[in-house]
C-alpha cells in the first residue's frame, strides 16, 4: 500500500553525504535481525498463516531478513489486544505516559547505531543519511511527544463547562516505506501521548526497524496491548486494519490511489481518518533571490533519500531572465550526486522501472534532459540505482511536472511574472509543501501565504519537527507532529455545569 505514493519528508533540506559502500562497510552486524513472529499483547507470538515476505537491501539485491505475512485474523488479534488494554492506557495520567514515551525516546538514541543501520540496509540509505534522518529525527519527534504528553492542557475550563479532549480509541497505523521508523513514530509517539491503543501495519519493504521498534516500546514500560504489530501485505493486513470494525481512527501515508479507498471504507463507517498522501511541491525562485543556493539547495531536497520524499520540491520554478543560468547551474550540481556514493538505489525494482519510465516520458512530451537519464548508472549492474535526472524546457501541463515521479527527478520550468509563478505553483491536484526564495523576506511570505500548500519553507527554512506537516487538495487530511498532530488523536467531551 505504500509503494509508489506520496509518502513523508526529508528532514531537511541538505544532501546526504559519504559514500555509500563506506557507510555501509563492517554496518551488517549491526542490522536488526527480524522476527518470523508478528507483535500482539505484549509478545512475539507466531502469525496464524504461513506466508513470508522477504526482505531485499536495495543496493545489493540480497534477501536480509523474512517477516511474516500477517492476515486478517492477525490483525483482528490485534485489535482484540488494543481494545483490551485501551481503558487502562487511556486512564494512565498523562505524566505516565510522558514517562513511558520519553523512556522509548531513551532506547531509541541508545539505539542509534543499529536503527541506522537497519534503515540503510532494508532502505538502501546512505548511513549519513540513515544516521541523520532515519534515526535522529524519529527520536526528536518521540522527545517532543514526552513532552507534550506530560505538558498538553487535556482539560479546559469554557464559562460553566469543563471540556475534556479523551483519546480516541484504538488506532490503526498504516505506514510507508519510504522514512519507515520516522512515520511509525509520528502516528504511533502522538497516539499513545493521547491515551490511544495502536495497531501497526509497516510497509512490507521495511519492516526491520518497526520490529526494532516494537522491543522498544516493550522495553520502555509499555503497558501489553497498548501497541501491536502485524507485518505483511497492504491489500491483506492493510486492508483489514483500515476495515476493522474495531479500529476507531485509521492513520494512512502513502499514495493518494489508496488513500482514496481508506478514505472511502472509514466514511461508510463513520470512522475517522488521517492521510498523509502525494505530492509535487514548487520551488519558486522569485527574482532577485539567490539563485545559486536556491537550485543547489532545491537538488538537495529532491535528491536527498534517493528522491523518495513526498513533500520533495520536484518542480522548480526559475524566472526568464534568469532561466537558463538555472539551468546550467543545476545541471553542473546534479553530476557531484554519484549513484552508489552520495546517492543511494530506490527501494526496489518496481520503483526504478517506475522512475525510468517517467524520465522516459519526458522526452517523448518534448523536455530537455541536462542531467542524468533513464539509462542505468555506469558500473552499477547490481542494485536499483536511477541516475539523478534534471529536465528542462518543461511545460506545465506535461506528466512529469503534474505527476508524483518519487524519485530522483527535478523539472525546471519557466515563468514570465509573479502571477503566472504562482498558477504554475498551484496548478496541480497536490498541495503538500513548497519553497520561495527571495530576495525580500516579506515579499517572499506573502508569495508563500497565496501558496495552496499545507507547508513553506522561506529561503531555505529548517524542518521543524514540532509544526504541523500535512498537506491541501489530494495530498491528504489532518496534520502529523506537535500539538496539530495531537490533535488527530483526541475527542472532545463537554461536561456542564
């Protein structure tokens, strides 16, 4: 369910340094192993089929660990575990919680090492990248939710009312392949802040680190029950997660297809839901901006995790004055993102052919490729590496510039005003995130506020792991990260007095 789809963003806006094989070298020994046993009540228990899925590091092509393929009596299992322990989780005070979270906020940064290197070898990340982002970031967004937990105002006074934010009731969590541990830990850390039960299904690519993690929680004082995972196959366990009667909200990432059919099973049940789903960000360029850090940093974004980032600034957006300036400059930073060095595979064969045939696409619409290709890497026989690919001469209206591409691919297109910048900016069916650059700050804040965007990043801004991140139009529904994403996971009741 989560291959090809919008999915969750890079943490940052710099490029992955180092070398692919030397961050990987002497990293085997330190991969989290994997269990043939799904997680449910508090232990590894076998699944009640006999299916397996493999699990294939992207670079090398090698199978590196078997998970079960869960069904749908495991996961009704599972639920059967979460509504058990739901009353006694819920009525934990808060200052608990915030103990048991902050203590898996403690193991995950004792873990560091082996998170890193789990994420490079089931994800293909280069380890500065994995280290970085796949394993620094989670533990942040797990230290702001201790702290929210322990901090979050779950009762208020309204003239004679006393209004009461509960938890929702048992979750289930569907999540990409893409930042594996990161979204766990952004649906799973706000989840169980609130007083929540969770049930988690991971992307059948990555599965290793949400097993890694479960022992985690388990070894942090999580009550048994309060968090279950079943691994397997989206269209099996996936579905009958999100169709569970007795799952009270479900929390999606992933591509905006299957949203669409989450989104559709929860309203005929009156269930909530949360998706977080695709995306093609703008990166605008206005003119006077820095044009030489706005291109290299706009690469970086894209490029960063192989290009596998929903929220990815994938079109850029240059004026024509200075259009083909842009155009040089981008193409002579595209050739230092060496496949296989500073730029690690896609995940998997599927996704490479995808990505092939979209830069393949490009060039039968008529843009102009300046950079990279759809022709595999030099030297590179093994492993499913695209090479980074720059287009310019891009139209609008053309594939590659209205569709999410996910991987390593920038489209360079030209604007003739403010005005038509910002119609381009808006024109597509997305609305996840974006970037101005400008010369003026005001001006360019004024430019972003007229963006149809869930998030802006002015001149480079860092990610912030306690704003809210989701997104407008098709890119999905609710906010994940801080006192927004919460938010997801609260009712509210109001007592009168």
């Amino acid at each position: 369910m989560a291959d090809g789809g919008g999915t969750d963003r890079a943490g940052g806006t710099g490029a992955a340094g180092g070398s692919q094989e030397q961050g990987r070298a002497g990293g085997a020994s330190r991969v989290h192993p994997g269990r043939d046993a799904v997680f449910i009540g508090g232990a590894w228990r076998p699944a009640a089929g006999d299916g397996t899925i493999d699990v294939v590091d992207p670079a090398t092509e090698q199978v590196i660990g078997r998970v079960p393929a869960g069904t749908a009596a495991d996961v009704d299992e599972a639920v059967r575990a979460a509504r058990t322990a739901l009353p006694g989780w819920a009525a934990t005070p808060p200052a608990q919680r915030a103990a048991v979270i902050g203590a898996a906020r403690d193991l995950l940064a004792a873990r560091r090492e082996e998170i890193a290197a789990t994420v490079s070898a089931e994800l293909g990340a280069p380890m500065a990248f994995a280290t970085a982002v796949h394993a620094d970031l989670p533990t942040a967004v797990m230290a702001s939710y201790a702290e929210l937990a322990a901090a979050h105002p779950f009762e208020e006074r309204v003239g004679n009312s006393r209004v009461l934010q509960e938890p929702v009731g048992v979750v289930g969590a569907i999540t990409p392949w893409n930042y594996p541990l990161h979204q766990i830990v952004a649906k799973v850390a706000p989840a169980l802040a609130a007083g929540c039960t969770v049930v988690l299904k991971p992307a059948e690519d990555t599965p290793l680190v949400a097993q890694l993690f479960a022992d985690i929680l388990a070894a942090a004082g999580l009550p048994a029950g309060a968090f279950n995972l079943v691994t397997g196959l989206g269209p099996v366990a996936g579905q009958a997660l999100a169709e569970h009667p007795g799952v009270d909200l479900v929390s999606f990432t992933g591509s905006t297809a299957v949203g669409r059919g989450i989104g559709a099973t929860a309203g005929a049940a009156v269930k909530r839901v949360a998706l977080e789903l695709g995306g093609k960000s703008a990166n605008v360029i206005l003119p006077g901006a820095d044009l030489a850090r706005a291109v290299n940093v706009g690469l970086a974004n894209v490029f960063a995790n192989s290009g596998q980032t929903c929220s990815a600034w994938t079109r850029m957006l240059v004026d024509s004055a200075r259009y083909d300036e842009a155009v040089e400059l981008a193409a002579s930073a595209a050739a230092k993102y060496v496949p296989g060095d500073r730029l690690g595979p896609v995940v998997n064969a599927r996704q490479r052919d995808r990505v092939r045939g979209y830069i393949r696409s490009g060039v039968d619409e008529g843009a102009r490729i300046v950079a990279g290709g759809p022709d595999a890497p030099d030297g590179l026989e093994t492993g499913y590496y695209v090479r980074p690919t720059v287009f310019a001469d891009v139209e609008p209206g053309m594939a590659i510039a209205q569709e999410e591409i996910f991987g390593p691919v920038v489209v360079m297109i030209r604007y003739q005003d403010e005005e038509d910048a910002l119609r381009i900016a808006n024109g597509t069916v997305y609305g996840l995130a974006g970037a101005v650059w400008g010369a003026d700050e005001e001006a360019a804040v004024a430019f972003a506020r007229r963006m149809d965007t869930g998030q802006v990043d002015i001149n480079g801004g860092r990610f912030n792991p306690r704003a809210p991140f989701g997104g407008y139009k098709q890119s999905g529904v609710g906010r994940e990260l801080g006192t927004h994403g919460l938010a997801e996971y609260l009712q509210t009741k109001s007592l009168q007095f």
